[in-house]
C-alpha cells in the first residue's frame, strides 16, 4: 500500500511554485529603460549613431559631415593665432571710415569743376616741392649741427632745422588728405597700395622723430639714432616719391 502510494505521488504533475511577490514585482530600472552604468560611453553611442545614419543614407551625407569637421578644425587653428596684431589694425580706422569723413568735402571738389590734370597731379606736385624743399634742406642742416666747425652756421642750423622738419611733417600730414580726396575724386581704393603702406610708415617714423629731440637732455646718446633714423626716413620718402609716381601714371 505505501508503495502504491508512492507511485501515485510521482506520476502526479509537479504543480509550479507559487511566485513570491519579490520576484513578480519589476524591477526597480524598469522606469528608466536603456540605463548604462557608463553615462558618457552611453552618450558617446548616441551621438555616433546620426554619423552611421547618415553613412547609410548616402555619400553625400558623409561628405557634408567632413566638411563640418575640416570647418570646426579651421576655426581651432585660427583661434589658436595671437589676435594681438588684429586688435591693433582694427584701431586704424578702415578705408570705409575714410570715405564717409571726407566724402563731403570730395563732392565739393567735383562742384568746381577743376581741371583733371591739377586734381590728378596736384597733390604730387605739392608733396614733392615738400619732400625737397623743405625735407631735404632741413636734413642738411641737421648734417651741419653734428659736423660743422663754425658756431654761428651751427647755431642758425639749431634754429631752422627743427621748424623746417616741423613744417614737413605738417604739410605731409594734410597732404595725405589731399591724396585721399584724388584718388576719391577718380573712385580709386584708397588704402591698396604701396604708396599709401610707405605714407603710413613715414608719417609713423616722422612722429617718433619729432619726440626724440624731447629726450637729447637726459640721454644724449639719442641724438646719433636722431641722425641714422631722419637719415633713413628720407630715403623712405623718396621710395613713397616713386610709388606715388607709379601710382599717378597707372590711372
């Protein structure tokens, strides 16, 4: 009888266990699908899948997202250049800035119906009685305030070098006006060539040149860079001379 009994319990279906509420109940990630432990190697997987996309989708895709990285890596290397020389040319004032201050007194000077040749040579003319008149003279005499022997001839020397160089630097200055307004008169660019570079650098040396005499007192030695540097400024002049000249016949 226990053996039947046995054999009954055998042969009857194994009823499954009775699931425990530990077990039925979700898991607690459940709220927030597709978690990874790893954040940003999960981010990272989502950003490349656009880029696989757009691989699939076609070459053009693809090439679109080159020429993206080629720009973000233009943009690093030009970020990565000292803006040190950009900050000090945008101080300058642009040819734009130029045409609108004197543009006024430009279409005065087209009212009065001058001749062309005075507006296209006038301002040559002007600057080159300047340049050796009163330049060229001016440094002569600064020659006999270092090398001359004679105390009288020194003196007048003393006293007419520093207003003839004055003068020029004065007269330069507004000449360059008056080239502005001739090339403006013509509607030529203003600032694009390398008579207008050298005017610049000129007129540059030429205010350094005027403070130098301000410092003989203290420091002497100043006035052999006084000679080598008013030396070297005329033979600049006379290069801007040549462009100028240049410049006058190209148009």
């Amino acid at each position: 009888m226990a053996a039947i009994t046995a054999f009954s319990a055998l042969s009857s279906p194994i009823s499954p266990p009775t699931s425990s509420p530990l077990l039925s109940s979700p898991p607690s990630l459940s709220r927030f699908p597709n978690v990874s432990p790893f954040p940003s190697l999960s981010t990272s997987r989502r950003r490349k899948i656009p880029a696989c996309s757009s691989i699939n989708n076609g070459d053009d895709a693809v090439e679109e997202t080159r020429s993206d990285d080629e720009e973000e890596s233009r943009e690093t290397l030009m970020l990565s250049v000292s803006p040190l020389p950009l900050l000090l040319v945008a101080t300058l004032p642009g040819a734009g800035t130029v045409r609108s201050v004197i543009g006024p007194f430009v279409e005065i000077v087209k009212s009065l119906n001058l001749p062309d040749w005075l507006v296209h040579w006038g301002h040559p003319g002007n600057m080159a009685v300047v340049l050796f008149a009163m330049g060229g003279y001016g440094t002569y005499l600064g020659f006999r305030i270092r090398y001359s022997d004679d105390i009288e001839e020194k003196a007048k020397a003393k006293d007419l070098h520093p207003k003839l160089l004055a003068g020029m630097f004065f007269f330069f200055s507004l000449g360059a006006t008056g080239g502005i307004t001739s090339l403006l008169t013509s509607e030529k660019p203003i600032f694009e060539s390398p008579h207008a570079v050298t005017g610049f650098i000129g007129l540059a040396l030429l205010t350094i040149q005027t403070v130098l005499p301000t410092l003989f007192k203290d420091k002497p030695e100043l006035r052999g860079v006084h000679g080598i540097l008013g030396s070297g400024i005329m033979a600049l002049f006379l290069v801007h001379a040549a462009f100028g000249l240049q410049l006058g016949l190209s148009y």
